[in-house]
C-alpha cells in the first residue's frame, strides 16, 4: 500500500511525513523526511507493506518544529 502526500504553502528547513494505518485496534506507521519544492512540502510516496487484509483507515500527518497537520482520513481495501 502506498500513499502520497504534500503540504500547500509550506517551506521549513526539516519535516516528516508519517502514514498512519489502523485496524482492528491495530496502528502501522512508517515515517519519512519530506523535502521542499518551489512553495511546499513534498511527502512524496510512502509505502506501508505486509498489511493484513480487510479495511484500514488511514491519514498522513506532517511535522516540523513550526508546522503539524494531519489530512483528512481515508480508507485502504487491503485484499486477502
């Protein structure tokens, strides 16, 4: 599974990006740094393997010294 994100309007000297996936009372996270581009932040692509299968909710959430945001929750269809 994978997901891509970036922030708007943002540019910071350092940042992180985390996928955040929960299911069943179980939460996976896998973070990574992002990297600014020309007016924002670039989470670009993160991948999350080895999910159990069935329906996860998921958010990306950002964060610096400056700036944290989570986006809106999505949901993942993970097959068996």
């Amino acid at each position: 599974m994978s997901a891509a994100a970036f922030v708007p309007s943002v540019l910071v000297p350092a940042a992180g990006c985390t996928l955040v996936l929960t299911r069943d009372g179980v939460t996976e996270r896998v973070s990574k740094q992002a990297a600014p581009a020309a007016n924002s932040m670039q989470c670009g692509t993160i991948l999350q393997g080895g999910l159990a299968a069935g329906t996860w909710t998921g958010t990306v959430e950002f964060h610096s010294v400056t700036v944290r945001g989570t986006s809106a929750p999505f949901t993942v269809q993970v097959p068996a």
